[in-house]
C-alpha cells in the first residue's frame, strides 16, 4: 500500500483528497495557511503538516501537487529533490523553461512526473481511442474540442493554461504527435492580460487539422470532443449521461459532378463502462508510486503539451486590446 501527500487544500485539493482516502493512500496534507490543512485533516481523519515536514516524511511515497499554477515548479522540484514521486494539477508550469527544469529535476532523482491530464484516463476517451485505431472513423481528418463554461475565472493564469492543456492533451493523443502550425486568438474581457476566451487552429503533419473553442464566461456548459475522419465521426460529450457520451456517427460525403451528396447515418451509442475518471487517474498514480508503472500522462506527454502552449500563447492575438492599451497616452 502506497503513502501518498497532498499539497494544496483548496477546492480541487478536496476532491483529489476524496479520492485519495477513498483509495486508503492519503498519508498527510499540507497547505501554505496550515489552517486550511487542518480543516482537511479533520475531514479526512490525516495529519496535517507543514509543507516541509511533509518533504521530509520518509514513509510517504508520493505527493499530489494541487496549488495554484506559478507555484508548481518550485514545489515540484522540492517534492523531486525530497526523493519523492509527484503528481503535479495541470498545467505543469506556466513556461516551458520550468516544465524542462521538472524534467530534469526528475531524471536526476529518478522520481516520476505525473501530470492532471485528467481525461486520458475517462473510460469514455480510452474507448474513444480504441475506436479511432480500430479504424471505426477511417482515415483521421480533424479534431473540434469545445471547452466552455461559465468557470472559475482566474488572475494567475489565462484560460490557455487553465483550460487548453485538457484538449491539448487529448488531441496530441489522437495524433501522435505536435502541431506543425499554430494559429491563436483570443481576449481578455474580465481581468485586462488574462484571456478568457480563445479559439486555436492547429495543423500536423499528413494534413490532420484540429480546433479547439475554450471560454471561461460561457452562459452554457459544452465539453465535447469530436473526432473525424474519412469514414465517419466520434462524439465524445461529456456533459451526457454515460449511456450517451459516446456517439458513433457514420456519415458518407461522395462526390455527385459539380457537388455532393451526403448520406446521413443514424447515430450509434458505443458502450462504454461506467467509472470515476479522477479515481481512476489516482489509482495510475499509485500503481506509477509502487510498481512504475508508465502513465499516459508522464513527463514526456507533459512536455509535448507544454511546447504547444508555449507556441499558442507566442502566436496569441489578444483581440480584446483597446487602442488605448496598446499606445497608453504620456501624462508627463
């Protein structure tokens, strides 16, 4: 049985230590106002420690990182140097320059990386892969991921780094590999420089295109991911009931002399087994703890991800500028 820690007690620190004592593995928390570790700690029947002592704990074998994104390389690196295995909420850094010094602050202890892409382990997305390799769409042409809610709007961090890394990760999956072209735009409506909505154009190598809609000030939910190809398309929304979130759509366009003709399918629900994707995504950071076990969102993968940030926020056109912040009148 595995010890696990976890830094970070705020909103997804609950739910990540949920989940942990459910799976009997939460050894410890801590948090930088030890006040919120000892709510956490009431609540979950564990110690509350300080971040240190939690460092320093050798019967703890992994720590679960879920502070607030500028944090992530200083703590990760620490947690790495403490000789410990981390799992690290995305998104791992906020530059690729500290992604790369996790990475190889983790080869010099050999100590895992586990990135929160959550939805590499949803029983949903697995099948979906499945699916695709399995040939049920053909030829794979373009990915539309649409991510938007009205969320939880943050000043640290853009919806690019919030958000993306979620569709990022999936995509680059179904892929396999990095975009080849990057087209980004996007504005900051809610707080000026931290864009809160955006809309990516990616290309790769072969002629597969992806998009991807990611907004925080959405009057409606929609986390759908769809999947195309030559011989059909895959739904993934995960806003629906589990019999619905996968959805097989077998469309046909031919060509007809000057046009087409579209012969439309009726949709076909694919099976997939209930599960709890963020149980199951601990469950792979245990089992990488003790058996080392590879996951699909290692250091490697994060790197990938991360890469494409950094190309997305340096093409990033911030539509929501004025004039008047691009040229601020002298008051001198």
């Amino acid at each position: 049985m595995a010890n696990i820690g976890l830094i970070g007690c705020g909103m997804w620190g609950r739910n990540l230590a949920r989940n942990l004592a459910q799976l009997g593995v939460l050894a410890g928390v801590a948090d930088r106002v030890h006040a919120s570790a000892e709510e956490f700690a009431t609540q979950f029947d564990v110690s509350a420690k300080t971040i240190d002592a939690l460092l320093g704990d050798e019967d703890i074998d992994g720590i679960v990182l879920a502070t607030s994104a500028p944090s992530h390389v200083d703590l990760a690196t620490r947690i790495l140097d403490s000789g410990k295995h981390v799992y690290v909420e995305k998104p791992l850094a906020l530059d690729l320059i500290g992604a790369q010094k996790i990475a190889v602050t983790s080869e010099k202890n050999s100590r895992r990386v586990m990135v929160g892409h959550l939805i590499r382990y949803h029983a949903a997305f697995i099948e979906l892969q499945a699916q695709v390799r399995a040939g049920a769409i053909g030829t794979l042409r373009h990915i539309q991921a649409n991510r938007l809610a009205m969320g939880r709007i943050r000043n640290t961090e853009s919806v690019l780094f919030d958000l993306c890394p979620h569709d990022l990760s999936l995509i680059q999956a179904l892929t396999g590999s990095e975009p080849t072209k990057v087209s980004c735009a996007g504005a900051s409506h809610v707080s000026p420089g931290i864009v809160d909505t955006l809309a990516t154009m990616l290309g790769f190598a072969g002629g597969v295109s992806a998009s991807l809609q990611t907004c925080w000030i959405s009057p409606y939910k929609e986390h759908r991911l769809t999947v195309s190809g030559t011989a059909g398309s895959i739904v993934f929304d995960d806003t629906k009931a589990w019999p619905e979130k996968l959805v097989l759509f077998q469309d046909h366009i031919r060509p007809d002399n000057e046009s087409f003709i579209i012969e439309r399918a009726s949709p076909v629900a694919l099976p997939v087994a209930e599960g709890e994707p963020l149980k199951d995504e601990m469950r792979a950071f245990i089992d990488s703890c003790l058996s080392g076990k590879p996951v699909p969102s290692n250091i490697d993968e994060a790197l990938a991800v991360q890469r494409t940030l950094e190309t997305m926020q340096a093409a990033l056109l911030d539509m929501g500028k004025t004039e008047a912040s691009k040229n601020p009148s002298r008051t001198d």
